[in-house]
C-alpha cells in the first residue's frame, strides 16, 4: 500500500511540474511577438530568459548611442531631419571653458558644425561624448587655449581646419574609427609634439599638420592610402635631415616627399606602399623610374611635370593611380608593366577598392593618349 501512494504522489509531481512548463514561455523560443506597429516586443507571459536570447536587428544597425550626461547649459543645437539627434551648431550663450558635448534634451549629440567654435579663444578643455561622428570644418580653429583633446571611437571624420591654428594644443589622442582628417585640420598646431594614428584611417587630407613646427613624432597605420600634398611640410619631422634616407622623407612605409635633385635611373624604395600626392612633383631630372611590387597607392600629381621621365616600370599589383599622377610627363615612351600573378583582395567581394587596377587602367593612367 505505501509503495502504491508513493508511486501516485510521484506521478502527481512529474503532472504538476509539466503543467508549470507549459505556462512557461523562453526567451530562446517565442519571447518576441509583435506589437500592432510590427515591432518586437517581449511577450507578456514570459518568465524566464533562456540562454540563446539574440536581440532581432533586423538591419543590423549598431544601436545609438546613450548620452551619459547633458552637454554643458548654454551651447547651441538644432535636431537633425528625423528629430532622434542632434547637431552642436554653436557655443550659443556658453561661457563656459571647459566643455561637455554628449546629450542635449535626453538625445546624442552626433555632430559639430562648421565653425561651432572659431576663435573662441577662452576654450581650454573639450569632452566628447560617445556618439560624436564628425567634427565639422573650422569647428574649433583659432581655440588658441584649447591644450587637449580626446576622440572618442564614434568619430570617423575631422573636417578641413578643424583645429587650424590651435596653438596650445599640446595632446591629442585619436581612437580607431577615424577614417578621414581634412585637409588643414591640425595647421599650425604649434604646440603638438607626436601624434599615433589609428588602425583605419585612410585619408590623409592635404597639408593636414602643416608647420606643427614641434611635431617630431608621427605614426601611421598601414590602413592608410592617401596623404594629400604637404600634409606633414614644416614639422620637426619633416625639417630633420635624419629622418631623409638617399633624398627621400618617409614615415613607416608611406613615400612623403622627395628632393628635387634626384635625377636620372631612380628606383623608388622597396618599402613603399603609398605614394603622398605631389610627392615627385617637378622632379625634372629622373629619366627611368622604377617602382616597387609593394606599392600599392600613387597619390594625385605625384609625378606631375616629370618632363625628361621617358619609362616607367610598374606592377600589376598597383590598385590606385590618382588624378594627373603622371600629368605633363610628355616624354614618356615606355611603360613596362611586370606581371605578378599576385592578386590583391578577393574578386567576389563587395569592396571593390582592395582590387588591383587592370593593365589597360594602368596604362591609360600614367600614359593617357596611348
């Protein structure tokens, strides 16, 4: 008799505990349904989050960003187009000098228009918040106080003389997620000594730390494929022989600039990967110029009024000639094209760019009327 209630009081438990879990709803299953809008919601009966819970992003977009504080009482913004953001477009009525820019009403900051700051020259600190995404030309130029910065990692462009002429501007610290400086954007940043680039800058905009005449230390990360014309003309770096080998000035394995005198036969050196827009500029003297299977990116003008250059030997691994690269090279007769059968990238991706150029591409670019 005791075995036979203990086998009915188990059975009773085993009932009770499947009846428990059919009321019970997992996450790992059916914890979304949507509401009348078709967005996800969690289902009002759930109860337990299972192990497998993945948020349904159905674009796969990064979610914005959460201001962690108000941004400093007094400066001026004006929301964007859909109204879930805004734009700092002015110190407004702020005094104030040393700044946050984060959130304004409970929403990101994301922007900082052209000329927000210029010369506001009581500015000492600025705070950026996480949702920042570009700085705007002229934003803070002329800020003569304004002695460190830090960028946060949602920041991908600084636009053309955004920090011209901030001479005490002694720090700054770059994040990865820069993917553009502007031209002029660090100018006259007399008080800057070494700058560290990040992993995924690519562009390099003309004269970008021109006379930063304490600037002795730079560092590029080999995602970059154009440096504009002077970027770097002018600073420590730049003006210290020591840092030229046989006529030519490079920083890691970008190719800056090169000495006028250079002349006849000339081999560009192997460890170039990126050639700086005017670069060779008016080198009259180079008659045969060999480039190395390195190379990867010859800026715009680079070569522009090499008149007495008649051959060029290239690779095909090339995968960029810019704008007028071999301009008013007339005397050119030969272009000797070396075949790899390397190939750069995968054919089949969707970044097109990582490609090399075709023989034919390459042959119009450095000999246009051929």
């Amino acid at each position: 008799m005791k075995r036979f209630l203990a086998l009915i009081l188990s059975l009773l438990f085993v009932l009770g505990a499947l009846l428990a879990c059919g009321k019970k709803k997992s996450a790992d299953t059916d914890a979304y349904k949507q509401n009348a809008e078709g967005e996800n919601t969690l289902d009002d009966e759930l109860t337990e989050l299972g192990e497998n819970v993945v948020y349904d992003n159905k674009d796969d977009e990064p979610q914005p960003h959460v201001p962690k504080a108000e941004s400093t009482a007094g400066l001026a913004f004006e929301p964007t187009a859909d109204g879930r953001e805004y734009v700092l477009t002015g110190k407004g009525t702020c005094s104030a000098v040393n700044i946050v820019i984060d959130g304004y009403n409970d929403l990101p900051v994301t922007a900082i228009a052209p000329s927000a700051f210029t010369d506001f020259t009581s500015l000492i600190g600025v705070s950026l918040g996480g949702g920042i995404k570009s700085i705007g030309p002229d934003a803070f130029s002329g800020c003569t106080s304004l002695a460190n910065i830090i960028f946060p990692a949602s920041l991908t462009n600084i636009g053309e003389g955004a920090f011209r002429g901030c001479s005490a501007l002694a720090n700054v610290t770059f994040s990865e997620g820069i993917e553009r400086i502007g031209a002029w954007a660090f100018s006259n940043c007399t008080s800057l000594t070494r700058i560290s680039l990040p992993e995924g800058l690519k562009d390099i905009g003309g004269s970008a730390f021109y006379s930063c005449e304490k600037l002795m230390s730079i560092t590029l990360p080999d995602t970059v494929t154009k440096i504009g014309n002077s970027a770097f003309y002018n600073t420590e770096y730049y003006n210290d022989a020591k840092n030229w080998s046989k006529e030519v000035l490079l920083i890691g394995d970008c190719l800056i600039d090169v000495k006028k005198s250079v002349e006849g036969q000339y081999y560009v050196l192997p460890q170039a990967r990126v050639i700086a827009d005017g670069a060779f500029y008016a080198c009259k003297g180079i008659t045969t110029l060999s480039l190395p299977m390195d190379l990867t990116h010859i800026g715009d003008y680079a070569f522009y009024s090499c008149s007495a250059l008649e051959s060029v030997e290239i690779y095909d691994t090339v995968i960029s000639i810019g704008a007028s690269a071999f301009a008013d090279c007339s005397a050119i007769k030969e272009v000797n094209i070396v075949k790899t059968g390397e190939w750069v990238g995968d054919e089949n991706a969707e970044n097109k760019g990582n490609l090399p150029m075709s023989n034919d591409e390459i042959l119009k670019a450095i000999k246009p009327q051929a």
